[in-house]
C-alpha cells in the first residue's frame, strides 16, 4: 500500500475515533456498586468524566470520593455495574494497557527506601517498556521533561525520603506525567500541604488541563479550591450523585446545606468570578440551630 493510502487509513482511523469521543466520553462509571468485603459504599452510582475537562470529586468524608476513584482507575472492581475505559470494561483490560491510558497519584504514595527523584520519575516510563523495548532516548526526554514541568528537575540526584511534603507531591506528579497518560487522576492532592503548595500543585493540573489538553479527575476537600478551578464539578453524598456541572451552575447555598451540612453564602470570587462559599458565622449558626431545635419541639408538642 502506497504512503499516501496509508495516511489516508490513518486520517480515517482518527477520524472515526474523534467522532465516537465526541458522542461517548473515554470515561465512565455505569451503575456500580462498590464496597470493601460487606460494607457498601455506593450503590448503583453512575458518573461520566467529559473529556479533555478537569473534574473534581468532593463531598463529606466517607461519602465515596475516594472509592470512587480507585474504582474509575481499576484498583478497585465493582460488586455491580461496570467502568469503562474507551469503551471497554476496564477490568478486562490489562494493566499496562490501563497505564497507557491512565495515570494514578494515590492518596498516600510511599517511595522505596534509598530511591532518587530521578529514578522515581523514571518508573513512570514503565508502561512503555517491554522485552524489545527498553530505556531509550525518547524516555530520558520524558522523564526530564516531567521534572522540569513539576519544578523538581534540579532536585533529580536527591534522596526522596530527604524532601518536604510539597516537593514530594510535585515528584508523584511527575512521575504520572512521564506516563504520558491522555487522562490523569488525583487521589486528594493537596492533603498535607501549606497553602502556598495547595495552589502550586493545583496551578499545574490547570497548566495540564489548559496547555496540554489532558483529562484531569481529582479529589479536592477544598469546596473553594474545586470551584476555583474545576471545569466540572461532581457534589457526592453517602455515595449518591447529588449534583453534577460547571460550579459557577451547581454550587449554591441550598447545594452546600444539602451536601456538607454547612450553612453559608455563596458569592463570586473577587479574582476569578467562580464561586465562593462563605460559612455563616458561629453565633448565625447556633443561633439559626437553636430556632431548628425550637421549631421541631413544637410539632411535638401536645
């Protein structure tokens, strides 16, 4: 076949593949259930991820953010219900073929003893290995590429152990990044940081998202920080979708009560217009309770 047949199969082929992402997206949850041994988690949830969007999770602890992604990434097999990844079940896929596509920073991620930045960095490539393909060039440029991005290049001899909290975090990503993965989920990635570090590393998913078109997916405890700067936001409670959209769409005062139990108002960001929540005040609060508590007394009244 000539080189011009060639291109034009490979224009088709992609043509083809544009065309069933613009109508299916790449990710996906289709009433799961998920629990740990006999503690159900969530029951029938569904979720699309759109595509080339930075989505957030958030919701109260132990509403199911967390199982929820473990199950989107395949560490994690529904009881019911199934995750599709391209449309494919992602449990039938192995797991490089996964890693290929989709790359993982855990909630806690602990480094081997004795491991270099550099050499963490560089396993994010074993995706890419195989028995007729070892460390090349085009790895090596990855892999500094991936420092360079995440601001750790100059730290690449050191020892990861010997790094603060903030320049480990920037190291995982990197590490996911030398994945070269189209779609990049984030198991609560600001956890632990200083405030600075909490927008530095949510900074450079949105330098991801923007620049590089990636699908993003992460976990944020941060209500502000997900409206801020999610393009999608996914509101979970006690493992039910209660609400779904851009933020500047779902996030109100009534959503936040419903969800976190928290009253509030909610008001636009003086520097980027999103929305903004703004607890009521304690006194607010214990007085608006102590009305609640009057109100519900009287209904039971004689």
């Amino acid at each position: 076949m000539s080189d011009q047949g060639n291109q034009n199969d490979q224009s088709g082929l992609s043509s083809g593949l544009n065309n069933r992402r613009s109508t299916v997206n790449r990710l996906s949850a289709e009433n799961v259930t998920l629990a740990y041994d006999q503690r159900v988690i969530a029951r029938e949830l569904s979720v699309e991820i759109p595509d080339s969007s930075f989505t957030v999770i958030v919701g109260p602890n132990a509403c199911g953010k967390s199982t929820l992604l473990r199950a989107l990434s395949r560490m994690l097999k529904p009881n019911e219900g199934r995750v599709l990844l391209d449309g494919q079940v992602i449990q039938s896929m192995s797991a490089k073929k996964v890693a290929r596509t989709l790359g993982l920073l855990p909630q806690s991620s602990i480094a081997p003893d004795g491991i270099t930045v550099g050499d963490l960095v560089g396993r994010g490539r074993y995706p890419h290995q195989g028995i007729l393909r070892q460390w090349s060039q085009e790895d090596e440029r990855v892999v500094q590429e991936s420092m360079a991005q995440t601001g750790v290049a100059e730290l690449a001899d050191r020892y990861v152990d010997e790094l603060s909290g903030g320049q480990r975090q920037r190291v995982w990503i990197a590490m996911a990044l030398a994945q070269q993965t189209p779609l990049l989920l984030l198991d609560e990635p600001t956890t632990y940081l200083d405030i600075q570090h909490q927008i530095d590393v949510l900074d450079l998913c949105a330098e991801l998202h923007e620049e590089q078109g990636r699908t993003l997916v992460a976990v944020l405890h941060d209500l502000n920080h997900a409206a801020r700067y999610a393009t999608h936001l996914i509101a979970l409670r006690e493992g039910a979708v209660i609400a779904q959209g851009a933020p500047s769409d779902i996030v109100t005062a009534e959503l936040v009560e419903e969800v976190f139990g928290l009253r509030c108002q909610v008001i636009d960001d003086p520097e980027t217009g999103t929305p903004l929540v703004v607890p009521a005040a304690r006194k607010a609060r214990t007085a608006q309770a102590r009305t609640d508590h009057q109100k519900v007394a009287a209904t039971k009244a004689p």
